[in-house]
C-alpha cells in the first residue's frame, strides 16, 4: 500500500464517529430493548390482578343474595342480642350506681359482637378459592401469577369488609348508647375499626383455610374448625391458662379487647364485696392508645400472615397437566 493510500485511509478512519460515542448509543439501544423484557413481570402482575379483582367484583355483585347475607347476618345478629337483652344502657353507669351484674353483661355483648364480626368474615370467604379451584388450575397453566391472584382476593376481603364493619358499627350505635370517649376517638369509629380487622382477619384466616379443601362441600363443612377456637380461647368465656401462648393467633381475643376499650368498660368495674368472690381481670379492656394499638396491630398481623399462607400454598398448586 502506497504512501497515498495510507494517508487517505488514515483520513477515512478521523472523520468515522469516535468509538466512545458508538459504544454509549449502543448501550442506550441495548438499555431500550432490555427495559421492557424486564418490566414484562409487573406489567403482567398489574394486568392480571386487574382482570381477577374485576371479576370478583363482578362474581359477587351478580349474586346479590349471597352478598346480602354477608352484609346483613352480623347486623341482625346485632339486632337479635339487643332484643333479647333489652337494655341499650348497657355501656353505661347507672344512676343508682354500680352492681356486680354490670360488666359480666357488658363482657357479653361485646364478646358477641366480636363472634358475629368473626363468622362474617368466615363465611363470606370461606370458599373463595375452593369453588375456583378448576378456574384457578387451569389460568395457572397459562402463567397466572400466584401473587396476582391472591392480592385479589386480599383487596376483596378489605373492600367486602369496608361497608359490613360500617353496617355492623351503625346498628351498634342505634340500638345501644355508646360512652363519650375523649383519649380515644369516637365510639361509633372504634366499633367499625374493631369490626374492619375482625372481619378482615377472619377472612384470610378463611382464604388460607379454602386453599387447602378440594372444593367448597369441604370448605363448608371446615368452617366451624375454625369458629370453635375463637369462642373457645378468647379467654372471655372461661380462663384458658397455659393457652394464652396461642393468643396471639386468636382473632377474637383482640377483638374483645378492642371493643371493650371503646366500651368504656372499665367504668363498670366494681371490686367483689368479699375477697373470695371472684375478681373480673379488668385489663384486657383498658381505653388506652396502647391497648387499641397494639390489639390492631396483632390482627393485621394476622391478615397479612394468613395472606402470606394463602400465597405458599397457592404457589405449590401446580396448573393443569397436557
């Protein structure tokens, strides 16, 4: 190659774009092309928890008279206690003073409150995804995400329980006449936050357990395995003794706490006349910040457990075969 050729070769490479410049509008390209392959999770997450919450939604709109039943059972269970006991003034001190029946019958409507929340959120999901289970298996085939689908069905436990807790609150306030509080809030919003977690609790509890049945005939029959330990070991009925370890896992024993500090309860309490009657542990009832927020806390907890169980155990439940 002659002096020439050299010279305008070496011309020809000066003037071509600079390495440098090449190099970063080909990360850029590359960066293009890769960023939607890696966003293609989230964006399928998004659509496919939209298409199974718009469903549900429309699921349970179309069958009105289960949604009635869901929405309406607690409130006449309501109804029913307020009847049968007849004293609206249960929550409040008397004119003639204290006596010792007070805070027992107090303990008792609230404990029934508390159960009536419960089995709302029990039978309302009880078979949520049982009678799904062939719908389920055969989207999962075709690469529904497990996370999608059980965030649905978390977000329809919480917008269900939105307008039953605010029934179950409104029907309280009417037929009894809730105490003034002034630490706490308002009595008639305690009610509807204590009946929302129940509800919402209950309910995963409720999903986790109906992911586990084969169909909606064994969710059915499995419901009341899960109502006898809330009536059981809320430690309301009887002391349960080295069973308070399960506390924790026990929906209606926050429940009660939280609905008897909106109740005001301990200004029913009264010390036995004599030392060998027994005393009534006034504590768990406290209208204290501390006690609403730590009860809230631990049902919460428990919604997000049971969601966490639904998810694993959901993601093990492989999709149709061939």
């Amino acid at each position: 190659m002659s002096d020439s050729e050299l010279e305008q070769e070496a011309e020809r490479f000066r003037k071509q774009q600079p390495l440098p410049e090449l190099t970063a509008e080909s990360k850029g390209a590359l960066a293009r092309q890769v960023a939607p392959a890696a966003l293609q999770p989230v964006r399928q997450f998004g659509s496919q928890l939209k298409t199974v919450l718009h469903r549900e939604l429309l699921v349970s709109w179309r069958d009105r008279v289960s949604l009635a039943l869901n929405m309406l059972t607690a409130p006449i269970a309501i109804l029913l206690l307020a009847g049968a006991i007849q004293k609206p003034e249960v929550f409040e001190v008397p004119s003639e003073g204290l006596n010792p029946s007070l805070l027992p019958l107090a303990i008792k409507v609230i404990f029934v409150m508390s159960c009536a929340c419960i089995w709302t959120g029990i039978s309302t999901h009880i078979g949520a995804v049982a009678r799904e289970r062939p719908i389920y298996e055969r989207e999962r085939s075709f690469n529904l995400q497990p996370l999608a689908y059980v965030t649905a069905k978390g977000l329809m436990i919480l917008l269900l329980a939105i307008p039953q807790a605010l029934l179950i609150a409104s029907v309280s306030a009417v037929l009894f006449r809730l105490p003034a509080l002034g630490g706490i809030g308002s009595a008639t919003f305690g009610y509807w936050m204590a009946a929302l977690l129940t509800i919402v609790a209950s309910g995963a509890m409720a999903l986790f357990l109906s992911t586990l049945v084969k169909d909606q005939r064994q969710a059915g029959s499995s419901s009341p395995l899960l109502l006898m330990p809330q009536l059981i070991l809320s430690g309301v009925l009887f002391e349960i003794g080295s069973l308070t370890a399960l506390y924790p896992a026990v929906a209606s024993r926050w429940a009660v706490k939280i609905f008897g500090a909106y109740s005001a309860l301990e200004k029913l309490y009264l010390e036995p006349a004599l030392p060998t009657l027994p005393k009534i542990d006034i504590e768990p009832y406290a209208s204290t910040i501390a006690n609403v927020r730590d009860s809230s806390l631990l049902l919460l907890l428990q919604f997000g457990s049971f969601i966490l169980l639904a998810l694993i155990a959901l993601s093990r439940r492989k999709g149709l075969k061939g």
